[in-house]
C-alpha cells in the first residue's frame, strides 16, 4: 500500500459514498444499500467474513497468503465453488473495520506475505474502512485484490494506491455465456475495461488473470486469451483445470461433467496463440 493511515481513512470515506448509490461493479445497479441488502448482490453496507487464515497452495508468488474469504459476490455463478457462503451466505460473521483490522495483523503476525482479499468488491468500502484502522496500527502487507473481472472503473480508481497485486477471473470470453451461468451483461466489455484499469495501476508483473477452464469450451478461452493479450502479451495468466459440476451445474448439461486433459491443452494452446508470454497451469509454468 502506498497511502498513509489518513490517505487511507479519506479514501475509506469516499468509497463509502458508493453506498448511497452503487456502482462498484459493471452490474452499475445506482441502489442505495445504506438501509439494507440491495442491488443483484443483495449486500447492505457492513462486511461479512466466511473465514480467515494462512494459506499455502495457488499461484507460488503469492504464498504464503492471509486469505481473507468474504460473504456475499457480485456475480451469481450457476456453478460456484464456494456457492455456501458466497451465494447462501451460509456460516458469515459480521466484522466491523476494528474487527477486521485485528485480522489483518494477525495474518501479519503470522507470517502471511500478503493480505488476499477473496470476492471483495462488492464490500469495497468496508474493506477500506478495514485497512485504514489496521495501517494505523503497523499493519503493512501488500494487498492482493482477488476478483471477479467484473468490476467497474468507480471501484478501481478507489483501490489506486492500495492494492499491490490483482489477481482477476477471466472467467468468459463469450458474453451468452456470461450471462447464462453468471448472470453477467456485457462480461468481455467489463472484462476489457477491468483488465486495463487494473494493468494501469500495477503493470503487468503485478497482475496474474485466473481462466477456468469449462467443459466443451464453454468458456471460450480462444476469445478471452486474444483479450488477454490485447491489453498487453506480457500479462500472466493461470489456466486452472479445478472446474466441477457443483451448485446448479446439474441444471446445464453442457458443464454438467469435470473437464479433461485435452480441454485444459486446448486452453493453454489458445494463450500461445493469442502470444500471450508467461503462462501457467494450476499456478506452474506450462509444459
Ligand atoms: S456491488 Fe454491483 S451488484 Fe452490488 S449493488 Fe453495487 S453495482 Fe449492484
């Protein structure tokens, strides 16, 4: 993070004027969430934690991680992975920024070498009010924004100067998709428009963009790696192979089974062509 303590509390106080009338993702819903859940996340203005702690597995540049798993998304993923506390929002706590900054030091403490915020945008200014109590404090991680790829520039420009490391989904390079099994207008434009920001800010040694890869080239990764790599070839992206039919998948024959070996090639291929220049596979370098 390169604001100070105050920087950060001014920041933390205008992002939270987004509340009054939200657009802190490409969904732009303009709801005022200040008396209660509003918006297609349905969030109000407090912050919600599924769980926090030191994680050692993923991409090797940013273990060990002090994961910090949030409630609630932006996006409604027919096959999310962690659909209990992301869309049922099932076991959440709710954290005030003192509360959060406390977790923040202790992952400090811990020896985490940075602070992973997982599907935090939809809370942004609560994260914010977070960081700037815990800067006060010593807390002095880098900061690694994990999310969607459906963010909005509003929200973006708000995290200037504070995070360190993007660690963006690209999930789709097919809008129909998008909308189909994540609920998503306009994904590649957001996407596009995310990615840009995002490279902006940090460059693209400070990025690494997540493609799940789906069956039957659902996800379209030989249109979402030509977008990759139209922001600039020197991006890093993660093709992860992890996909499995839970949550609603059984209602979408197409992504109803796990994916295969070839399906994962045909990914990592689609990234060579694109010309894109440091690819991994599961967080390793690709063969
Ligand atoms: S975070 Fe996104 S989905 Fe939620 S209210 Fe704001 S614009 Fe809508």
């Amino acid at each position: 993070m390169k604001l100070s303590a105050p920087e950060l509390r001014e920041r933390a106080a205008q992002a939270r004027e987004q509340y009054a009338s939200c657009l802190l993702c490409a969904h732009r819903c303009g709801v005022d969430r200040r008396s209660g859940p509003a918006g297609i996340c349905n969030e109000g203005d407090g912050l919600w934690l599924a769980g926090a702690g030191v994680q050692l597995g993923e991409e090797p540049q940013l273990v060990p991680s002090g994961l910090l798993l949030i409630g609630g998304c932006n996006l409604a993923c027919q096959t999310c992975e962690t659909f209990d506390f992301s869309l049922e929002r099932r076991g959440l706590t709710a954290v005030s920024p003192e509360e959060l900054a406390a977790l923040l030091l202790d992952l400090q403490r811990q020896g985490a070498s940075n602070a992973n915020f997982v599907t935090p945008t939809h809370v942004l200014p609560a994260v914010l009010e977070g960081l700037a109590v815990a800067a006060q404090a010593g807390f002095a991680l880098p900061v690694v924004w994990n999310c969607g790829g459906y963010e909005s520039l509003e929200a973006l420009r708000l995290l200037e100067g504070i995070v360190d490391f993007y660690l963006p989904d690209a999930k789709y390079g097919d809008d129909a998709a998008a909308f189909e099994l994540s609920g998503c207008k306009r994904y590649t434009a957001a996407l596009r428009e995310s990615l840009a920001e995002m490279h902006r800010q940090v460059g693209p040694s400070r990025i690494i963009i997540r493609h799940l890869v789906l069956p039957e080239g659902v996800a379209a990764p030989e249109k979402v790696m030509p977008l990759i790599a139209g922001i600039s070839r020197d991006l890093c992206v993660n093709v992860m192979s992890q996909y499995r039919p839970v949550f609603r998948a059984a209602r979408f024959p197409v992504i109803a089974r796990g994916v295969t070996a070839v399906e994962v090639r045909a990914a990592v291929a689609a990234a060579r062509a694109a010309g894109l220049q440091s690819i991994l596979v599961d967080g390793r370098p690709a063969a």
